[in-house]
C-alpha cells in the first residue's frame, strides 16, 4: 500500500490533519444556514402540487389567510415582480425555475403557493387549509414515452454522438459478441441538510443565508432574477449539510426570497424531506445498450455505447452516461450515441459522478459479460485492454497510474485465488460468495477562481477565497495549502470563506474545487511572498540583500537564502523595517487550455468488491470493499481516504438501495423520505478500505491535484454488480439489484 505524503520539509501539505471545522459541528457550534434567526424572522412553507401535469383551478388562500399567526399567502397573483421570466437562461448556467409566474403544474411537487407566518407550525397548517383543486392532464413520466429525440449535446454541452473508427464492421468481425441492455433507476440527492434560505432586504439590498455550492454563481443568477446590483446582494454560506450538485442551482429557495420581500420581514424558507423530490433536480433514469466485440485473443475491437435517457418538457439536462466508454478501455472502434424523452417531471441535474455513476456500471458489467464469453478473468480481460492514450482522441494521459492501482488493489484484496466460474466460493454457513472488479475514472477537470494572501506585521497570514465546504473538509485542505503557500505554520494561519463579498472561488463541482481554488490559493500566496522578497532583498539592512540570483525560500514565517538558509529573517521583521503593516497577493487559477489540448487528463482507480448472497432467500450482504486510487498529488491523506470511503458507499447504494419509485398514473413518487427510499445505513456497509497509490502529475495544474469526490462510485457500483453474478450466475442489468432477482439464483 502507497501512503502518499507529497511533503517538503516544514509543509503542511500531504500531512493528515484533522478538520479544522471539527470541533464546531461536534459541539454544535458550525451555523448552517437555517440556524440563524434574524430579528422579526417569520417562517414560510411551500405548499406543492399533487398533480404533475395540468393547471390550478382553485386555492382557499381566504382560509388560509385567516388562520391565527398567517401574516399572508402568495400567490401568483401578489407574488412581487422579477426582472426576468424565470425560465430566461440570459444568465450563463441559468435553469428553468418555478416561482408562482402562472397556474400551470409541470411536475408533481412543483411550487404552488408560499404562506408565511409567525411559527413553522401555522404556516404548515395554513399551507393545509389551502386544499387545492386542479384541472389535470395526461401525464408521461417513463422511458417508453414517446416522441424521442436526439439531442444537441448531453451533460454541459458534451456531443450527443460521437463515432471513431468502423464499430459496424467491428462488431461484424469480432470473434466473441455480446448486446445486453442496462436500466438505472430516478435516483435523489437526499443531502443531510435540505434545501433552504433565511433572507433578509433592507430596502433593495438583500442579505442571504443560503447553502451553495457557487456563491458567485448563485450571486449572479439572482441578482439578474430579481433586479438588484450584485454588490447589494450578500450571501453567507460557510458550511453545506452536503450538496452533490443540488446545491449548484437555485430553485424554489427564491420564492423564500419573495416571500421576504412581500412581507417587509426577514423569512426562512425550508424544504421538508418530501419537497426535495421534484423542484431540486435529481438524476434522471436511463436504458442504455452496450454492444461490444473482441477477437480471439480478448482484445477489444469495437464499443458502441446507447442510451436513452429524460428530461422534462420545460428545459433539458442529458445524463451523459455514454460518455464513460469514451475514456476507460482501448478500442479501434468507439461509438457513443444519445437520445432523449421529455416526461412531467422536474428537470434533471447535476448529481454526484453525473453520466460517469450511471454509465460506468452499465459498462463495467458489459466488459465483464465479454470477460465470461472470452473464458478470461475479468482483471486479466481489463489489462489486456489497458488503454495507454485516451482511446478516442489518441492524447497521452498527463498521469495515469491505473496499472499500479489494479495491483495494489488486487493483492490487497487477494484477487489471485477468484475460481473464473460463478457459483464456486461458500463460506462457512452455506452463502454464496462473489467477487467483482470495476475500473474508476472521473476526468480531472479545473474551473476559474480567485484569492487574496496577506502577510501580517506580526509574522500570521490570511486567506480569502469564497470556498465551499461540503462536508469533505475543505476548511482543513484550503488551510493547509494557504498556511504552504506563506511558509507558515497552520496555527499562524487565519483563513476566511464562504461568503460571497470573498474573492470568486468557482463552484465546488465536477471533483474540481480543490485544484481550482486551491490553485489560486497558492499563486496568491506566491505573491504575497514574492512582495515580500522584493521588500528584502532590496534593503541593503536585510541579511538576505543581493540574493536575488540565489532567491529565497519561505519557512516557519521566515525568509531564508535557498543557498545558505543559516541566513534570513522573519516577516515581521522585514514588514517593521520597511514601516508596514502588511502586503497582500492575489492569485487566480484556470484550466491551461494549451495542457488540455495536448494531454488527456483523469483520475484513475480500481475498486474490489465481496458480496455474500444467500441461495434460498437471494438476500444480498456487500461484505468486503477495497479501492485502490491514483489521483495525483494528495493535499491530506485523511481527507482524501474519506472521500473514497463516500464515493465506495455511494456506489454500493447505487448498486444495491436507490431506487425512487414512480406512480405511472400520476406521476407522483412514491417513496419521498428516507424511510422508503433506501439509502445505505451502518448495518449495510461492509468493510471498507481505501488504497492511496502514489501518482506525481506535472501537467494537470500547478499543486499536481486531481479530483477525488466522485471517482470512487464510478468503479464501485459496476463491481458489486459483477461480484453478484459470480456469486450466483445470474447476471442483474436492472438496477438496483433487489431481492426478486437474485432469488433466482436458488
């Protein structure tokens, strides 16, 4: 097993801190947006529609309105004005949002009313007596629906169809074939923390606790939407109860917003568990095709990779699952191909892994179907295929470690006595035992962002960046990039985010967030040393006066000679000699469009997985994970250990318990609460363990980062599929896998 540490002498960077935030959430101390209660705050609940498609003929708002502690209900009648049709996409990363602009219901959940009142209690009560009435129509919320299309593009702008090489003639050719279809299911972010905002105007200026995943981004959505300067409108968000791309889009927090301004008070606005099904995006199910073929000896000769998948009839997001086949195995032939049914339902979004979750388990379980009809183990068939350029566009990888990760993984895991047929391994009370490989990857993406350093007369630091924390310990990394980019130690740092009046940090998404504005970071701090090296070496008071041609290094709050480091001074000093109290850097990162056009650039991994099933009940318990990742350089193994740990126990949900179940009739869904839509709880995961395999990458920016937030589901889901057919011999292609299937294994 590779620790990684990454760590120059005196660095915090690759050191496994623990969290900086730790100690205020354990102790209740962190303030989450709905923790704070601004004075004169009055509470709105949204009344939803139980419809999914047609229009409200009729609410009882006089009811409504009479009940004791109701100030007031809106509706579209009296909700205030916006400066933009909520359906305007003028804003760049703009969606369609629904906020009272007419009686038409499209979707089941969609807001239909706001009442605001003194307590939570009032207002969810008056928001009953409202008993709506509804002109409904037909409704289409299934895959078979139909008028397909063929989108434009799928994901953010990814190509719909994308064909390299001759698949037809590959296929044709190919010694062994297989075509097998794969279904996944409507799945929801279910984030701790539900969606919400606490809003306050002080005439046109706006005061916002909102949770986000892109201050600057939501910043500049609404203050377009609701007609005020960006510099009027100020956002708090400095720790989410997770995310995992909700919270990257405003929706129906806006009408929190409204509310507040109709009102002349201070409103807090908060989803219930059952509300954040529908009006806040969720992953949209998909069908896709996989037709693959090899010659004789294993190697892969085409790909060719379908799906279907939905959006709503109001705006569009494409699951762009097929995308995954583009990157992973080495083909002379590759197609992708995409289309796509409108249904009464919200509109799809960003949710953690987006296409890559969905696609890699359907590919992942094809290439082990054409492992089986080769006669070869399914790791041994994935080296054969080990592509060495990205398949594809022929780039060289900027970094790929995935060899080292297959294994490390598989001696960890002990691969090497798996039987090749299914049905072969017991334990010690008769279940059946299976063992399955999926291999990781999630591209190594980087967004713009934005710091100030400064460096203190009395020898501290600060950083600024409107950074997001998410859970996964952004504080702590940040910190320990910032504290490396000064020459300071942790405890001399102070480290400012989460608000929007801090420097653009990006959007915490796509695995990005640590590269992107950890990049800025350090080329803010870099600055602010390099002023500060100026100051010195131009004083011929300082000890490290004409070091120029030698330059300087920053350490322990010192400036020393890189070569004589008995030869420096402290910042304080060089700050008082020169009769300032401080000097500030600023810093700015964003993806090297010259790096990205030569080098392919991803994080790579490969997970293991044990399932034990019993053979008479087809019950299925995930007993054993182990997940061996390359990702570039490591910023705090702690963190990043549980970050696999996340992703390995999304992928197992995604493979065995997420499921949200639709009414066909009506388009509501059926299981809106985590009682009934399942999620793994304790007693589901297994043991998990977490590889980190030392991979160093010069080209992907200038810390050497890629992501790790998402890549760990990527391989997990697809592993736990392969390791339930060879438990069983029954191969499962609808996900995820439930109990009525693998009893057939009996």
């Amino acid at each position: 097993m590779s620790e990684i540490q990454h760590m120059r002498h005196g660095s915090s960077i690759g050191q496994p801190v623990t969290r900086r935030d730790g100690v205020l959430k354990v102790t209740g101390q962190a303030r989450y947006a709905a923790d704070n209660h601004p004075s004169g705050m009055l509470h709105a609940v949204l009344a939803v529609s139980r419809i999914a498609r047609g229009r409200v003929a009729f609410l009882d708002i006089q009811s409504a309105r009479a009940h004791p502690g109701v100030v007031e209900v809106m509706v579209t009648a009296n909700r205030p004005a916006l400066a933009l049709h909520p359906d305007d996409k003028s804003v760049p990363f703009s969606f369609s949002m629904d906020l009272l602009q007419d009686d038409r219901v499209r979707y089941a959940g969609q807001p239909i009313a706001v009442v605001i009142a003194e307590t939570l209690e009032a207002a969810t009560e008056a928001a009953a007596l409202l008993a709506p009435r509804y002109e409904a129509e037909p409704v289409e919320v299934t895959l078979d629906a139909a008028g397909a299309f063929v989108p434009e593009s799928v994901g953010v702008g990814a190509p719909a169809e994308m064909w390299h090489g001759d698949v037809e003639a590959g296929l044709a050719a190919a010694a062994q074939r297989i075509e097998a279809t794969y279904e996944t299911p409507l799945q929801f972010h279910n984030a701790m923390e539900p969606h919400c905002v606490v809003a306050a105007w002080d005439g046109d200026a706006l005061s916002l606790d909102l949770p986000t995943q892109g201050l600057a981004l939501t910043q500049m959505r609404l203050a377009a939407l609701l007609g005020i300067r960006m510099e009027d409108l100020h956002i708090r968000s400095p720790f989410l109860g997770g995310g995992f791309g909700s919270k990257l889009l405003t929706g129906p927090q806006v009408l929190g917003i409204l509310a507040a301004r109709l009102v002349g008070w201070p409103v807090k606005l908060v989803l219930t568990r059952a509300q954040m099904y529908g009006p806040v995006s969720h992953r949209s199910p998909t069908r896709q095709t996989l037709r693959l073929g090899a010659a004789q000896d294993g190697a892969l000769v085409a790909i060719h990779h379908h799906v279907r998948t939905a959006t709503s009839r109001f705006d569009e997001f494409l699951e762009p699952s097929a995308g995954v086949s583009q990157a992973v195995y080495a083909a002379p032939a590759i197609a992708i191909t995409n289309e796509a049914v409108r249904l009464d339902t919200g509109t799809p979004g960003f949710m953690r892994a987006p296409g890559l979750a969905s696609g890699s388990i359907a590919l992942e379980s094809a290439i082990d179907e054409l492992a089986d009809s080769c006669g070869m183990d399914p790791l041994d068939f994935r080296l054969k295929n080990y592509a060495e350029v990205e398949p594809v566009s022929g780039k060289p990888f900027s970094s790929k470690a995935l060899r080292e990760c297959y294994a490390e993984g598989a001696a960890h895991f002990g691969w090497a006595g798996r039987p090749l047929a299914p049905r072969r391994m017991r334990d010690a009370d008769g279940l059946l035992v299976g063992w399955g490989v999926g291999t990781a990857t999630f591209p190594a993406h980087m967004f713009q962002a934005e710091a100030r350093a400064v460096l203190r007369r009395d020898g501290s630091g600060l950083m600024e960046s409107g950074t997001h924390d998410m859970g996964q310990g952004a504080w702590t990394a940040f910190a320990q990039i910032a504290a490396d980019s000064l020459g300071l130690g942790l405890d001399r740092l102070e480290f400012r985010a989460g608000h929007s009046d801090l420097p653009n940090a990006g959007i915490a998404g796509g695995s990005a967030h640590t590269a992107s504005a950890g990049g800025a970071i350090h080329a803010a701090g870099g600055q602010a040393i390099a002023r500060l090296a100026e100051l010195a070496l131009a004083d011929p008071r300082s000890p490290l006066f004409g070091a120029g041609n030698v330059g300087v290094v920053a350490r322990g709050g010192r400036l020393l000679r890189r070569d004589d480091e008995n030869r420096g001074e402290s910042y304080a000093d060089i700050l008082a000699r020169a009769g300032l109290d401080m000097v500030e850097g600023r810093g700015s990162a964003a993806a090297d469009a010259a790096a990205t056009e030569r080098y392919a650039m991803h994080a790579h991994g490969a997970v293991f997985a044990e399932v034990k099933v019993d053979p008479e009940l087809g019950q299925i318990r995930a007993t054993r994970l182990v997940g061996a990742f390359a990702a570039g350089r490591v910023i705090n193994p702690r963190l990043v250990r549980s970050q696999y740990y996340g992703g390995m126990i999304w992928g197992l949900s995604f493979a065995l318990h997420e499921r949200a179940a639709m009414d066909p009739r009506t388009g509501r869904i059926m299981n809106t609460d985590l009682a009934e839509y399942h999620v793994p709880v304790n007693a589901d995961v297994p043991s998990v363990e977490a590889i980190l395999v030392e991979e160093q990458d010069p080209h992907v920016n200038a810390l050497g980062i890629k992501g790790v937030g998402e890549i760990g589901i990527t391989g997990t889901a697809g592993a736990i599929a392969n390791a339930v057919w060879h438990a069983t011999g029954v191969r499962i292609r609808h996900f995820p896998i439930a109990i009525e299937q693998t009893s057939r294994a009996a």
